[in-house]
C-alpha cells in the first residue's frame, strides 16, 4: 500500500494507491479531492443572492423558487454524472484489465478488457486544449491483425495525474504484462 | 595540337557556335533598388487612394451630382465598410483558434500514436555499415527506452 503526494495536470493534490493482490494481480487507485463544504457554499450563496437581485427588481416569487430547484438540480446532476470521487485500473495477467470510476454520489462505472485485445500499455503525450499532457492508455488490437494497434482507451480520464505518477503505474503494469 | 575533345555520343548539335549565359536566379527577401520603387510607388497610390476615399465621404451628395457624379453608393458605406472589416478580423482571429482546437485529435483517436504512413513502413534491410534509412520508433519501445532501460533509472536518480 503506497500514498505519496501527487498531483494532476492542474496541481490539485491527488493520491495513488498501488495494492498488490497477488504475484500477477496488481491494483492501482486514484482518488480525486472530494467535493469541499465551502465551495459548495458559496456557489449556493452566489446563486441565492442573485436570485434575490432579480426578485428585488422584478417581484416576481418565481424566480425565486426556480433558483432553489435549479441549485438542487444541479448539485444533484453534478455529484451524480460530473464529479468522480476515485478510478481504479485491476490489472490481471494473462486474464485482462478492469478500468471501473466511482463517482461522488456511489455510481460506478466498470469497463473490462480481455488480453488478448490488448497490445501494450504505454504513457503517451497528447495536444489538450492548451498544452500537451502525459497520459496513461491502453492500446487496442484487432487479434485478427496484431500488428497494428485499433483503438486507444485512456485512462485515468478525469483525475489526469502528473508523469510521476504515471510512470509509477506504468512500471508496476509492464512487470504483469512482461510475464504473461 | 589540340587535345582531343571527347564528344558526348549523344550530342545532337555538332559545333555550339552561341554561348549560353546561366544566370542563378536567387530568391531572397533582401532590399534591392528596384523593390524600394515598387514600395514607394504603392506608398503614394495608397495615400492618394485614401484621399479619394475621404473626398468621395466628406463631399456632399448635391456637389457630385452637379458635377455629374451620380450612380456611386451610399454614404452609409462610408462607414459601414470599415467597421465591417474590423470586426471581421477580430471575429476570424476568434474563429481560427476554435478550428484549431476543434481540429485537434481527441485524446482517444489512434492519430495520436501513429498514422498510415508509419503503419506502411517496412523492414527494408539496410547495407552493412551504411546508414540506416529513418523510420517512426514505435510508442512501446520508446516507452521502454524512457522508462524502464537501467539509463533512465539512472537519470532519473
């Protein structure tokens, strides 16, 4: 069990947590920041009050009443399908490798991939939206072409940790990949 | 004596009686005399051309009627022209950036670790000792030789 101190690609402090199941199991988490009292506030509070403005102006009670449902709405909409409290990558030899993400309301999402469509897992670096990032992907083949890679699953999509961390998940994945 | 010439077997023209002048033409942005006229000449039309402009704006429309001057267009195009340009220039400014992340290849597309061009090379065998022709490296072995090899351990320490 390891827990440094990691980032992701906009500094936020994440955590690696790397746990060996066996000889040619081996599992990796990472844990996004959880969803702080105090920015939830004061988005409440910036909306609320601007919603009071509005009536102040207007008097109209319904906007008053339609800034509490779409405060609701929306917290519960985030929390659900926006905000990703952790993601897993289970790396089994010779069987597949399971990439599942928890979100912050307890909806998981789990993806399995057998071995043998899977060519390599490698760090590549790609153009994202300003700069240029390391990620960590999964490269696909065609087991009817395996030379030539088909598709590319990345992963660790919304916590993007730094290339330390990477580098760290990578190592510990080619030991499994390199024996099977 | 002369010493014997050897005739290319392909000659056609036995004896070249005009002598044919190579002249290297060398394309290069430096200032030649002939540039400087071109640019001053352009640096009058345009002021000459804006004064026009100004002319067409500022007189009234009786005047060039009474001159004779009477199918040219609204004086609402005086305006409307150049602030149309401008806010076209900024707008294009905001737009091709867009395009340009639109146009970026999403971090799952297969562009990101290799093309056709790299997928069409082939192992073609090289003479011994000679250089050998450039080819793509392939993400894995470069991941290898970043990551794992006992050098990067070493520089990474």
């Amino acid at each position: 069990m390891e827990d440094e101190a990691f980032t992701d690609i906009s500094g936020k402090a994440i955590s690696l947590d790397c746990h060996s199941h066996s000889g040619f199991c081996r599992e990796f988490t990472v844990s996004s920041p959880k969803v702080s009292v105090g920015k939830v506030m004061v988005y409440t509070c910036c909306v609320w009050l601007l919603a009071y403005t509005v009536f102040f102006f207007t008097q109209n009670t319904a906007v008053l009443s339609s800034a509490i449902l779409i405060t609701l709405v929306g917290m519960m909409f985030h929390i659900h399908f926006v905000k990703v409290d952790h993601e897993s990558l289970l790396v089994i030899g010779s069987l597949g490798i399971q990439v599942s993400s928890c979100y912050a309301s307890g909806r998981e999402t789990t993806t399995f991939i057998e071995m043998s469509k899977i060519k390599d897992i490698v760090i590549n670096e790609a153009i994202y939206m300003h700069q240029i990032i390391y990620y960590l992907c999964v490269l696909l083949k065609d087991p009817a072409e395996p030379k030539a890679v088909s598709s590319v699953v990345p992963l660790f999509q919304s916590s993007k940790p730094r290339l330390n961390c990477l580098v760290k998940v990578y190592k510990s994945c080619q030991e499994i990949l390199s024996k099977c | 004596m002369s010493p014997a010439t050897t005739r290319h077997p392909n000659t056609s023209e036995p004896h070249v009686s005009t002598v044919k002048h190579l002249i290297m033409v060398e394309n290069s942005p430096s200032p030649l005399p002939e540039r400087a006229i071109y640019g001053f000449v352009l640096y009058l039309a345009s002021q000459f051309g804006f004064f026009l402009y100004c002319l067409w704006a500022f007189v009234p429309e009786e005047w060039l009627h009474l001159i004779g001057l009477t199918y040219w267009p609204q004086k609402y195009w005086a305006l409307a022209v150049p602030i149309y340009l401008l806010v076209a220039l900024t707008i294009s400014l905001v737009i091709l950036f867009g395009v340009n992340m639109n146009n970026t290849a999403p971090l799952d597309s297969v562009d990101n670790i290799t093309d056709m061009y790299a997928q069409a090379q082939g192992t073609n065998s090289c003479h011994k000792g000679g250089i050998p022709r450039i080819k793509d490296v392939s993400i894995s072995e470069v991941n290898k030789m970043f990551y794992l090899s006992p050098q990067a351990i070493k520089s990474r320490n």
